[in-house]
C-alpha cells in the first residue's frame, strides 16, 4: 500500500515541474512580447504633446455615449470599477466578467476612434489591464496582453504605462532599473 502511495506521488511531482516550466515559459514570452510592443511604440502615433497644446476639444463630452453598450466617459469609468471589485469578491464568475470588460473595453476603442487626442483615456485603458491580469484564465491571459500592447503602443508615455512597465520589470526581477518607454 505504501508503494503504491509513493508510486502515485512520485508521478504528480514528476509532472510538477513541468507545469511549473511551461507556465514560466509562458511569463518570460508575455514579458518579451510587452517589451517588443514597446519599441513599435513610435510606429502606432505617438503623440507630441509639447507640439500639440491641449484644447477643450480633445476632450470627450461627458454626455456623449460610445460602443455597443452605449457608456459615457463616466460610465466607463464606474463599469471598470464595479467589474474590479467583483472580480475581488467573486472570481467564480470570471467568465461573465471577461465578457463585461471586454465590451467596456470596446467602449473604450470607440472613444479612441472619435477622440484620438483624449488624454484621459489612458487611465482607463491600464484598469483594463490590470483587471484582465488579475483573471487566471487564459483569454483573460490573451487579453492581457493585447490591452497591455494598446496601452504601451498608445500611450507610453503616460505615468500608467510607465508604472505598468516598472511593475512588470519588478515582477520578472530587473526592479524596474533603467526601464523606461521608447522615446519618439
């Protein structure tokens, strides 16, 4: 009986480590494909912002409604923060959340569409990333990684994408020494 116990354990830690190698070779490619999308970040239009001054019209109006479930700025806004802590109290429903986020996310690229200059936008593109990251779920995964190419494409010289490379560098060991964003 006791052989057939140890049989049986040595057999779930030989396969141990090689979940263990394969969810590592899964974070050290996320890490590398984040770092690539970094230096196309000139490629997809950054902006100069020193070249553009500001102007009220850059901004979305509060009142205007966009994507397929037709959310205000605020209402982004609020969507995001309600679907982050329901994660936090119920990540049994993480499949429900996904799909939530994932239309407030298209919300999020019809804004980009109207008001590609919207400063504000940035904010709400890095909440979407952390949410996706928080879900241990493959696409939760995969659409990590394509908010966080948006975010670092798009806006890499935000204080959010600079704080989300510092602390992807912390979390893959260089603790965010000399990282810092493609300049244009």
């Amino acid at each position: 009986m006791k052989d057939s116990n140890r049989n049986q354990e040595s057999i779930r830690f030989q396969r141990l480590p090689v979940k263990a190698a394969f969810d590592e070779m899964k974070r050290v490619w996320a890490f590398a494909l984040v770092l690539a999308s970094l230096s196309c970040a000139p490629v997809f239009g950054q902006t100069n912002h020193r070249a553009h001054p500001l102007s009220i019209d850059q901004y979305a109006p509060a009142e205007e409604y966009f994507g397929p479930r037709k959310l205000n700025v605020l209402g982004i806004r609020s969507e995001l923060a309600d679907m982050d802590r329901l994660y936090d109290a119920h990540p049994d429903q993480a499949e429900a959340i996904i799909g939530n986020v994932a239309m407030v996310e298209a919300s999020l690229r019809a804004w980009e569409g109207k008001y590609p200059s919207d400063p504000t936008r940035a904010q709400y593109v890095y909440q979407v990333c952390r949410i996706y990251q928080k879900i241990d779920r493959d696409v939760a995964r995969q659409k990590s990684m394509d908010a966080h190419i948006w975010l670092f494409s798009r806006y890499a010289q935000t204080s959010y994408a600079k704080d989300e490379l510092r602390r992807i560098a912390e979390q893959h060991g260089t603790h965010g020494e000399n990282v810092q964003p493609v300049e244009k």
